[in-house]
C-alpha cells in the first residue's frame, strides 16, 4: 500500500499509556474522588483523536492506494473503446455493405487507413457497375439502332445507349475523389505515404506498382496516419 497504518496502531495505544501515567501520578485517594469527571474526560477525548486519525487515514489510502482491479479486464475494455472511436483504424475482413458504406461516408478524406477488404469490394462494385453499364448499353445500341442510306446498321449512337453511357460517365465524375480517397488510404495501411500514389501517372507500370501495393497486408505501423 501506498500509505502506512502505522500510525493508526499508535493513536490506537494512545489511550492505554495514558492510562498508566495518569495511574502513576495521581494519588489513590484523589483517583477515587476524581475518577469518574477525569475517566470521562480521557476517554472521550482519546476516542475522538482516534476516530479522527482513523478516518483521515483511511481517506488518504483510499485516495492513493485504490482497490486493486483485473489489469487485463481494464486494458481490454479501454483497447475496446480505441477501436471503437478510432474511425479511421481499417476494418479488417470487411463486409461489402461496411465496405461501401465507410467508401461513402468517407467520399473526400484523405487521412485514416483502409484494409485490402475495403479496397477490393469497392474495385469489384467498380467493374460489375461499369461492366454491366457497358454491356447493357451495347445490347440497346444494336437493338435500336437504325440502318444509314447504304443500308448498314447506322453507328449513331441511340437514345436508350446514350442515355446508359451518360449515367456511367457521371458515376465516373463522382467517384474520383473518394476512389484517390480510398487509394491514399490502402496505402496508409501498408505504411505508406498517400503521395505514392502519383506513380499512377507512369504508363502502364504505375498502375502495376500500385495494383501489387494494393495487394499487400495492413501494417500497424500504418497507424501514424491517423488523425490525432
């Protein structure tokens, strides 16, 4: 313990050596004739020393020597509560809603960490998205599409084809921030700096080196990444 409880034993004995030096200086006669008025004022002025030394003790100990708690259960729960408030710690083994949702809510933060689960289900909602567009506006384009004046299938673009290749490039418009977002933030997980990612721009093995990068496992030392 922090505090010593020395003292409690020695306030506590205060009364019995009182005791033997009033017995030893006081005449027997003047005892009787005086024992009860002195006893009384002996006695309650001995308890009330204790009392009051026995509490400011235990005030002190309480205040610096608390009781003893599980150290492992503490630390999990104050680990627990990290995790929880850190938003920008990745999610490992992500789900695709969680991982849509944090791309979304997160369309222009540059800061924080994603794990490879979050990266590639948004890279898979990419392709299927842009692969189903394509296609669908291709089976349109030769469906409805007319015949020119030398009666070949005319190559103006329909309607219907148009229309579906609109929706697509505004999707690519709206996604850009948040997929240079994303891929700051892949980078982050591995320990890298997010300016890494400009080695985009080389031809062809700029995109190589960050698809290989994508593929790594998240670092913890990735962590310095995060907002303070």
């Amino acid at each position: 313990m922090l505090c010593s409880w020395d003292s409690l034993f020695d306030m506590a004995e205060f009364r019995s050596t009182h005791a033997v030096h009033r017995e030893g200086s006081v005449s027997s006669a003047t005892r009787l004739s005086t024992s009860s008025a002195v006893d009384t004022f002996f006695d309650t002025r001995a308890s009330a020393i204790v009392t009051a030394t026995i509490v400011s003790e235990y005030s002190v100990c309480m205040t610096h020597d608390p009781m003893p708690t599980n150290g492992t259960s503490t630390q999990e729960e104050s680990t627990g509560r990290t995790t929880t408030r850190n938003t920008d710690a990745p999610i490992l083994g992500a789900t695709p809603g969680a991982a849509v949702g944090r791309y979304f809510r997160k369309y222009a933060v540059f800061s924080g960490r994603a794990s490879r689960s979050e990266y590639w289900w948004i890279a898979l909602l990419s392709l299927v998205i842009y692969g189903v567009g394509g296609a669908l506006a291709g089976v349109i384009q030769a469906a409805t599409a007319g015949t020119n004046a030398y009666g070949d299938v005319s190559d103006e673009t329909t309607f219907g084809a148009g229309l579906i290749g609109s929706l697509l490039f505004l999707y690519f418009l709206a996604t850009i921030l948040p997929n240079i977002g994303l891929g700051v933030r892949r980078l982050h997980d591995v320990s890298l700096s997010g300016w890494v990612i400009l080695i985009g721009i080389v031809p062809f093995f700029g995109s190589l080196i960050l698809f290989v990068l994508s593929l790594l496992a998240s670092n913890p030392s990735g962590q310095r990444f995060d907002r303070r």
